[in-house]
C-alpha cells in the first residue's frame, strides 16, 4: 500500500443534501484538506436527479411534486436517474498529478476496473463498455439520445448481458475530479417510464437491471465490503474509515441552501 484514502459510509440523506455534501468534499478534496474520497450513501426517499446541464424538460417534473418526488439537478453530466433502492456512491480525487491525471476517459478506465472487480466479488462478470460512440451517431444497437441515464451504456460503464447495472458521471476541474454514480437493487419500472417520457416500461427493462433481478444472493453490507476492497487492490491503497468533516459537513449545509434546494439551480434551464 502506497496511499490512504478516505471511505465513507454516509446512511440515508436528502436529495439536496446528497448533492451538496457531494459537492462540498469535492470542494475539500481539490484543496487538499481532504484525501481522495470514495462516499457510500443512500436516500431518504424516491428522487430524481438529473445531468448538470440537461434540460428539466426531459422529465416530467409535474408528476414528480404531484408524488412528492425531489427533483435536483446533480454538479456532474449525464442524464436523468430515479434514486431509491440502491448504492449511490461519489470518489473525489485530485487530477493534477498521480492516478487521475491523464483525462476523464482514463479516470472513467480506472474507476470501472475497480467496481468490475467488487461485482466478480459477489459473484457477478460483469460487461465494462469500452468503447466510444462516434460523434454523429451511435452504436449498432444503443438506444437513440434519450433523457434516462439507465437507458443507454456510455464509456467505462457497466453492464450485465446489455443491461446496465452502473451509471455514472464525472465533473472535472483542473484539480480535481468528482464522479457519482448508481447501482441499482431494485428498480421501479413504471414509476421510470413516467417521469422519463420512456416510449414503455418493457424497452426500458430491456437497457437497466436491478440487482436483486440477477439472480445472487448478496447484502448490501456485502456489497459495500467488496467495493472497499476492490478499490484498495485496484489502486494499490489503504482506506480509513470516517466521517465527513465539519468544514464538509458546513459547506454542504450552505450549498443544499443557496444552491442544490433553489428552483434557479434545479429547473431554470
């Protein structure tokens, strides 16, 4: 072991929360304050999150507040996403020397090798695209641009026979990155079809799978162990277990304020 890095394992939190903590240990990360950081986390309720600079009109947002479902718009890309029961995780890192200095696609490389180890831990091979979409089409076979993140496998993400059991997104700055991402247990497939404007429920689970439908037996504690350990292999480190600090923990509770609850962050675009 050459590092030691930061695990956290966070629980349940709000929407706005979630993004904002995100966000805040990004924030401390890039200042060095904070080592590099892999957060574990959960939510409180059904929410949406969507890409940092989609539309909010590829959803359906009035369906959501007319079921009570947080809509926030996420600091990193992609597309659209239902949270519920899952494991939502962010990794924070420097990039402006060491392990994640050479692009975002060779990030995206590294991170998946990691969780393509944690599922072979479990008991599941999993599929990591790794290969690109050409600028003015698309692959044989991929869904056309569609608003739900699940619906289609972008670089470096995960999937088992097509259907994708990780989605992820990135946002990088000169030095640093942060990326978040999902792995669904369970997915609610009508509520999906409904909020993201999906032609039916059955395309949708042709192209997304929850992985309680896999077939394995395995815990969520499971898991999160193999994920802890398969970063620490992959990228030759040692975690420490903690919490964030409390100059995360203020900035995320400013952030979730001024930022991530605002109606002009969430639907003014």
């Amino acid at each position: 072991m050459n590092d030691s890095w930061r695990y956290i394992d966070e629980g349940e939190n709000s929407a706005f929360y979630n993004m904002a903590l995100d966000e805040a240990i990004a924030t401390a990360v890039r200042k060095e304050l904070s080592p590099a950081t892999l957060r574990l986390y959960g939510w409180d309720s059904p929410s949406v999150t969507i890409g940092c600079f989609q539309k909010i009109n590829d959803i359906d947002s009035a369906y959501c507040k007319s079921k009570g479902i947080p809509v926030v718009r996420r600091p990193t890309g992609g597309r659209g996403i239902l949270h519920g029961n899952e494991l939502t995780y962010s990794f924070s890192a420097k990039t402006d020397g060491g392990l994640f200095s050479h692009g975002l696609i060779d990030s995206y490389k590294k991170i998946s090798e990691a969780f393509g180890l944690a599922f072979t831990k479990i008991g599941i091979v999993p599929e990591i695209k790794m290969t690109r979409k050409i600028r003015n089409g698309s692959e044989k076979g991929q869904p056309s641009r569609t608003p739900l993140c699940f619906h289609s496998v972008s670089y470096g993400e995960i999937s088992l026979n097509k259907r994708k059991i990780v989605g992820a997104a990135q946002k990088r700055w000169r030095d640093g990155l942060l990326q978040q991402g999902s792995v669904p247990v369970r997915i609610s497939y009508d509520e999906v079809f409904m909020i993201f404007h999906c032609s039916d429920s059955q395309s949708i689970q042709k192209t997304m799978c929850g992985l309680s439908e896999i077939g394995i037996s395995f815990t969520m504690e499971r898991l999160k162990n193999a994920l802890r350990s398969a970063f620490e292999e992959v990228f030759a480190i040692q975690f420490e277990s903690a919490s964030p600090s409390p100059e995360e923990i203020n900035l995320a509770e400013e952030l979730k304020t001024e930022k991530y609850s605002t109606y002009q962050w969430n639907f003014q675009r």
